[in-house]
C-alpha cells in the first residue's frame, strides 16, 4: 500500500483547469495576439510570469492539454474579461513594487540600480 501511495506521487503533476494562474496564462496567450506592438512586452512579461509561477511548481506537466481542458469547460468572455482584470491588476501592483524598490535603492545610492 505504501508502496502504491510513493508510485502515485511521482506521476507527473496536473494543473487544475481552474489554477488561477493557468487562467492568467490563458488570458495573456489570448491578448498578445490581439495587442498592437506598444503593449506587447508587458502581454508577453505577464505570460511568461505566470508561466513561470505553473512551471516552478508544477514542472513537466501537459499545458497545452490543461489550456484545453480550461477552454472546452466552458471559459467564456465573462470568465475572460474578469481574469484579465485580476491578472492585469495583479501585475501592475507587482510592477509598481518593484519601481518603489527601484526608487529606495536610488535614493539610498544616490544612483539608479
């Protein structure tokens, strides 16, 4: 039995179709097709975000397979629309974050980092 329990732990992990963050990598995959070239670094500093956080944790598992299993559940544009609000809004406070750390660093040296 407990041997069982150990083979089942090492079957490659699966991310929930309803993982916030393979949301948020669903949504950004979506916008960098439809931004114009002035916003598509941060579309793409945002996919690569969250995909980072999904791979960090989770490493090897199917995306492609997780993204269509989060699309045939019927992720519709209400579902889209709040996602972006919550992933692009998650973003920029983490961006704003970091230029407050930014500005400290450059008060206390005198110079930018």
């Amino acid at each position: 039995m407990l041997f069982a329990a150990l083979a089942m732990s090492t079957v490659s992990p699966t991310v929930s179709t309803f993982d916030p963050d393979l949301r948020c990598v669903a949504v950004f995959s979506y916008a960098e097709t439809k931004v114009d070239a002035s916003a598509q670094a941060g579309i793409t500093a945002g996919l690569m975000y969250y995909y980072g956080r999904l791979d960090g944790r989770h490493p090897g598992y199917d995306m492609e397979g997780e993204m269509r299993k989060l699309t045939s559940a019927g992720y519709d544009a209400q579902s889209v629309q709040a996602d972006l609000q919550r992933c692009g809004g998650d973003m920029q406070r983490k961006g704003e974050y970091l230029q407050q750390i930014g500005r400290a660093l450059e008060g206390k040296t005198g110079t930018a980092p």
